[in-house]
C-alpha cells in the first residue's frame, strides 16, 4: 500500500509504522499528523477514503473522531476559566439552575470535567433525534439522578458527557459548543475540526465502519479481563448503560448526525486539525496564537480522577477533562494529555517534548481506547524522538 505525504528527517519510523498498520492490523484508510514545536514533522495519509470503498483517501479527507472529541470541548470549557468566564470551583447550578435537581445541588463544575459527576447514565435513554435536540437533552441530563455522590467516585460519562460540557457551553457563552470552538479554538489554530459538521464540508468525510482486523502472525489473543467483560455483556451493568444512553446507536455516517453537536462523541476532524489543535494549546503554530497559558496546561493534565473507573471497569486517569498517560491511555509520556476516540483516533499533546499528535481512520476496532494501530504510531513517534 502507497503512503503519501512526508516526514521531517528523523522521523522517519513514523512512516514506517503507518504502512505497517496497513500490512499487519487490517487498516483501510487513515492519515496521522505530528508537530514538533508547533512545526509540522509527520503528515501522511493512505487507502480510501471510505472503509467500504476504493476512492483514495485524499490529505484533506476528515472522519468522524467520537470521544476524541471530548479532548477539544474539555478545551474549549478550559479557555473559558482562563478567561475568567467560568469557575472551575462554582457549582454547576450556578450557570444551569435547573441542574441541582435530584440531588445534584453540591456537583461543581470540575467534576463535570473529571468524569466525576456521578450521572454516566440516563434512566430512560435518549433517540438520535433526541440526542440532536439541545433542550431537550440538557432537560434530560438535569432530571437524572446521580449514581453516585457527585465528587466522590470517577467513572466514565461515554454519552452523557456531550449533554454535560454542551449545556455549560451554552449557558456561559449564548452559543452552542460547535459554534464556540470553531471562533476561539479551530479558528485560532487553523484546524480543520468541526463539532457540528457545515454542508460545506460534507464531500471531505469518509464513511466510516467496523473494521474487523487480522491478527498479526504469532502474535498472541489476547482477552478482556472477566470483569470487564462481564460489564459488557450485562445490559444492566454502569458500562452498558453509559454506552447506551443513545439508544439505538446513531449511524454516523447520517447527514443529520454528523450536523449534530454532540461534545462526547461526533466531532470530525482531519489528523493534521487534530495535531494541530493540541499544537495550539501548548505553544505557537507557525508563527500564530497560543491558547492556553502554562498554568491552562497544568489544569488540564494535573490528576483530577484516577484509579478503578466505575465504567470502564479498568484503571483510568483523568485532568480536567482530557485523558492522561496511564494502562488505559498510554500517550507518549507521564506528561501527556489529551483523548482516544473508541476503537481508533487518538489526539494529544506532550508538553515536555514539545509533541502534538493526531490519527484518524475510517475503521474502527473493538477497543475502547488503546487502539494498536494508533498505539504503534506513538510508540514510533517515541523512537524518533529518543533517536
């Protein structure tokens, strides 16, 4: 399989890598993107655009990122604290009254970011349809219940998270989230992400699909364990729940979905405005703005959840929203942050090094966040650093 695009002198294993990917894990098509001191060291892309088809995959061809998703809002909520627009400390209902219902009152603003919240799940929950409408799913997400004492226990919000971050959003600023990110984060950073995807920039996006990879010779199978896939196969359990608060699970390849602003789970993205976006929020790319001051990048990779997630049953790690290093998540070093989309993308950004990462592809996997195809291209990234 033809790789396009270049690589910076260096990184060359990078390259190497991603046309394992193809060889070895079952890839169909998908680009990665790495800056280095807010200059562009990796930008390929290879296969087809579409996991079902044979048009070439094009370097400005954009896929759905799901939970990677999460990593930019968890942003966009960031900027508006150092802004001084919003309190990290305030309880929630300081900006969303109707929110303190059903025991909620104490939830502040950072357990929303944590996974802290307690309410990963809805007792009824919501359609497509409903999901898309605003009002309707913030009303939804503020009647619930927590499962938990809010503050106390972390637990991933899969769903509920995109209602969470999306009303906070829109109660602060007057805007939807996908209408704040693309003025203060995409567009200062010249990304190519979109959380609520234009008719403009429809033709760019693949469709996307369930890619059932080989495995590669000699390698051993290895299973879940019992634990967590007994929460799997549980329908009652708090990680089929939290999964399903969309229920039945959209089709991402729908128009409608993909216009749809949901913070957890739809934004679209190239790898290079993946890539970029961190880039931009830990220093300069080429020549323009840097959006989060070093104390916003402190806040957002210092340990806010760790430990037995009571979704994902494994170990996780959280900041103020984004994923950090850990079992779960493993990104370039301890200082990392950033989000794996399910079963593929992954964005983040490693300070130390000055790295900022992005992968998409049009396949997703069965797993949750480690994907092996993206984990090779950061252990690649690793080696041209440590070369």
């Amino acid at each position: 399989m033809h790789v396009n695009g270049a690589v910076a002198g260096g990184f060359e294993p990078v390259r190497e890598a991603f046309a394992a990917n193809f060889r070895t894990l079952g890839e169909r098509g998908a680009a990665v993107a790495v800056y280095r001191d807010g200059h562009r060291v990796v930008d390929l892309w290879g296969g087809t655009r579409d996991v079902d088809g044979t048009l070439p995959w094009e370097r400005d061809t954009a896929q759905i990122v799901r939970s990677a998703t999460k990593g930019v809002v968890s942003a966009a909520l960031l900027l508006l604290h150092q802004r001084g627009e919003l309190d990290l400390d305030a309880p929630v209902r300081t900006y969303w009254p109707e929110y303190k219902a059903a025991g909620k009152e104490h939830t502040r603003v950072r357990d929303l970011l944590a996974h802290r919240a307690g309410v990963p799940v809805l007792d009824r929950p919501l359609t497509p349809a409903e999901a898309a409408d605003p009002d309707l799913a913030a009303a939804a997400v503020a009647a619930q219940a927590p499962v938990w004492e809010p503050g106390t226990a972390h637990g991933y919000h899969a769903q509920t998270f995109s209602w969470l971050t999306g009303e906070l959003v829109r109660r602060v600023t007057g805007r939807s989230a996908g209408a704040w990110i693309a003025e203060h984060v995409a567009g200062p950073a010249a990304a190519d992400f979109w959380l609520g995807l234009p008719a403009a920039e429809a033709h760019r996006v693949g469709r996307v699909g369930r890619l059932q990879a080989p495995e590669p010779a000699g390698a051993l199978r290895v299973r879940p364990k019992r634990a967590v896939a007994d929460a799997y196969a549980d329908p009652a359990s708090l990680t089929r729940r939290a999964f399903a608060a969309i229920t039945p699970l959209p089709d991402e390849n729908d128009p409608a979905y993909r216009a749809a602003v949901l913070p957890a789970s739809n934004g679209i993205a190239t790898a290079d405005g993946l890539a970029r976006t961190y880039a931009a929020l830990i220093g300069e790319v080429d020549g323009g703005r840097r959006l989060f001051t070093p104390d916003t990048v402190e806040l957002a990779r210092g340990e806010r959840s760790a430990g037995p997630d009571r979704v994902l049953v494994v170990p996780t790690r959280f900041g103020l929203g984004p994923m950090l290093h850990g079992t779960a998540s493993p990104l370039l070093s301890p200082g990392s942050f950033g989000h794996p989309g399910r079963g593929g993308a992954l964005g983040f950004a490693d300070p130390e090094s000055g790295i900022a990462f992005g992968y998409v592809t049009n396949g997703f996997r069965s797993s949750v966040t480690a994907d092996p195809r993206a984990q090779a291209l950061v252990r690649a990234v690793r080696t041209a650093l440590a070369g």
